[in-house]
C-alpha cells in the first residue's frame, strides 16, 4: 500500500514531526520514498480491506524529493507523547529493514513542540552542571580513570583523587566499568566519593564523580539511590546499550533523585558510522536531550574517534539549541522548558587539542581525557595540572607554546603527546 503517500505541494504543519532520510534504492526515488512512508506510518506492502478512508489523514507524507534525500511528514497522532520507543519504532523501525531499500540513513528529525512538551529533558542541563561545580566561563576539565578495567576500588579511587587534586572537575568510570568481581560498585562508589571528598578540601573546588549505573533497569535505579545516599550528585549511563525505555525510567526517578545524568554513547557507532545506512548522532543527541540527558558525549574532531568537524559542530549546537538545519528549515525552534545539554568532548584527548577544540566549539564543553592525562611522562597529577594549565591558557588568551614556558607539565604535556601522533 504506497498509493497517495507522496505530495510535494504538501506544506508540514506545525504539529507534524518531519524526517529527512537519506536513499538508495534500485526503484526511483519517488518510489522508494513511497514504501518509507507507508512502512512508516499506515500502511503495509498491499492494500488491505481493513483501511477505512479516514486513515488518509493518518497516512505520513513525502513532500520532498531532492535526489538522495527526502523529507516525510508525519501527523503528530501517529505517536504517543512521551514514548520514545513508541516514536522510533515508527520512524526507525522496520524501513531499514525493506528489500525494496539498499540504504537507509535518519538523519534529522523536526520535533514539533507539543512533542517535546511530552517529555522532561534535562533536569539540571549545562547551566545547571556550571552551577553545582561553579565554573561559569570556561570548558569543564574531566578524566576517565584509566586503566578502564582492572583496577580494584581502591586503586581506582587513588587514581581518581591523583586527577581532582591535579585540576580535574570531573571524573568518571569508564563504559565498560560496572560491578566485576575485581571492583565492586558499592566499594569503588564509596571509595571513590571519599577521595572526592579529600580532594575538595584540598584544593577548595567543587569536583563530580560520575559513577556508571548502567545496568539492568531495576538495577540501575538501586545503584543510583546507592550513589545519592552516599552522598553522589552524578552518574553515568551508557544511554544506547542501557536502553531508551530503561533510559526513561532513571529520568523518571531522577526527579527525586536530582543526580546529574551524564551520558555515554558506547554502541552508537554501530547504527551512526556509515554514512549511507543507520541514524545518524545528531538524532540520536536530540533523542538524549528529549529523555533528560544533562551531558552527552559528542565527538573530539581532534580525537582517537570517527567523526568529522562538520557533524560534532551540528550536534553541539543542535543540543545548545543553536542548531538550524542544514537542509531543511525548522518549523519550531522553540524547545519550551527542554534545557540545553552539556556537550562532553572525549577519546584519544591531551593537552595538544585543546586550543583547537576551544576554537572550533567554544567554551561550553567538557575536554575529557583519559590516557592524555594519565598517559603523561609525570603521572596522573602532572598529567591533569597540563590538561588545565591548557584549558587556562586558552582562556587568558595565550598559546600552549607561550604558556608552556611558565608552566612544566603543560611544556612536557606538549613534548610528549607530539611524538604520539
């Protein structure tokens, strides 16, 4: 059933939630985009008896061709507010599966505002994060311990310490990190929170401990409540392996919890990599940011990790809500009470990156490094005084090179990591 999905004098209204797709197919595109729409939205691959004429006005609609992108409009009664599984499963579900399709690509969605009302966002969003650490005009300095699996509790929570008290605001578990029988969560949570502790009082700076929850739904709420009664004021969440349903439920519980929630993006680049086929991270950004994400992991540019200058800048911006679309222009800028998330920058990051990161996306970022500080020839401590001695320099105006005269570890910092390229 692919009759009358397609009318490209249609104009989307306000209330419509619009995707642009990115095809290959061995029909013309006309047709191909037909089959998206229909699998979409109400229809099925013949047409059936059971379709009474009023489904026409529930049928998604194709209303741009522009070879090899299209444009598909969808009614905002297809979806149930505030499901998001609900909403993917329509609009990135079985279509990547058709024969009819060689290659499919999401990659961008226009969320009408009634939509995003359905929602809750982030609780704490970036001017929140500022505010609990107290750092309001420059990048947020952050370490992953390292190494990410192995350490016993208190080894890591030695290593964490070693990276607040070297200038760090931030540290967090690495993805992988969970409750393996060679660090338990509740040991290393603990541990770890006292370091945290030892460290504010040391240097007289407000430091996060981002402790990975993820974790089978129920699970994962215990281990949250367990880092809030332990006195914790972050988390992290592995948001694609956890899941968009398990994802909900802690932003749910979140509105007692009040735990900032960073999220980290392990897996994505198995549906976001290839540029023809899958959904591209800007959505899967704004799927975070809808769900109530405060801090997602976008890309380095400069970094160990995949991804292009163009697509990191197009999803901070589109989570700082300065995103306009490159293609097509939105109907509905306007996110409502949706805040704008922390964008976190991290993989293969050292002190070397971090003037060109600045410039290329400002200052409203977290730098996280993992081996880039732990990795330094002084050690952890040496390693985090570079990593901020670099976000200072940045910020006072002066080159690496310039700053590094004054500065040691930044100085040896650049030495060193300039001979790992």
């Amino acid at each position: 059933m692919t009759n009358g999905y397609v009318d490209l004098k249609y104009e989307p209204k306000a209330t419509d939630l619009v995707c642009e797709f990115k095809v290959k197919s061995k029909l013309p595109l006309k047709k191909a985009a037909e089959h998206i729409a229909a699998e979409s939205s109400t229809g099925t691959w013949v047409d059936v008896l059971t379709a009474p004429p009023y489904l026409r006005n529930l049928s998604a609609k194709v209303f741009y061709i522009k070879k090899p992108y299209v444009r598909i409009a969808y009614p905002i009664e297809l979806f149930e507010p505030g499901n998001m599984p609900n909403i993917l499963s329509s609009v990135a579900g079985n279509i990547f599966g058709m024969k009819v399709i060689d290659a499919l690509r999401l990659e961008d969605i226009q969320w009408p505002l009634e939509l995003k009302q359905s929602f809750k966002g982030p609780l704490f969003g970036m001017e929140g994060v500022r505010k609990i650490v107290g750092v309001k005009d420059r990048p947020l300095c952050g370490t992953i311990v390292k190494p990410k699996l192995g350490l016993n509790a208190n080894d890591h929570a030695r290593v964490a310490y070693e990276a607040w008290v070297g200038g760090c605001d931030v540290v967090k578990d690495d993805e992988n990190l969970s409750n393996q029988k060679f660090n338990k969560f509740e040991e290393r949570v603990e541990a770890t929170l006292k370091a945290k502790e030892k460290a504010e009082r040391e240097t007289g700076e407000k430091k996060l401990y981002l402790a990975n929850v993820t974790a089978e739904t129920n699970e994962m709420l215990k281990r949250a409540k367990y880092v809030k009664d332990l006195g914790g004021e972050s988390i992290m969440v592995d948001v694609i392996t956890a899941g968009w349903s398990a994802l909900q439920t802690l932003r749910d519980a979140n509105d007692d919890l009040r735990l900032i929630l960073h999220g980290h993006r392990a897996m994505h680049a198995a549906f976001t990599r290839n540029p023809d086929h899958g959904i591209s991270m800007l959505v899967i950004a704004d799927v975070c940011k809808l769900i109530g994400i405060d801090q997602l992991h976008i890309g380095t540019i400069y970094g160990k990790m995949e991804g292009g200058k163009r697509e990191v800048v197009l999803i901070e911006e589109e989570i700082e809500m300065e995103h306009v679309g490159e293609r097509f222009s939105r109907l509905s800028e306007y996110w409502g009470h949706i805040k704008p998330m922390f964008a976190v920058c991290s993989g293969g990051l050292h002190p070397g990156h971090v003037e060109k990161l600045v410039k290329t996306l400002g200052k409203s970022i977290i730098i996280q490094a993992g081996g880039g500080i732990h990795g330094h020839p002084g050690g952890t401590i040496a390693g985090a005084k570079a990593m901020r001695q670099a976000i200072d320099a940045v910020m006072e105006g002066y080159t690496l090179k310039e700053y590094a005269k004054t500065h040691k570890e930044l100085a040896e910092a650049l030495r060193y990591f300039s001979k790992k390229k």
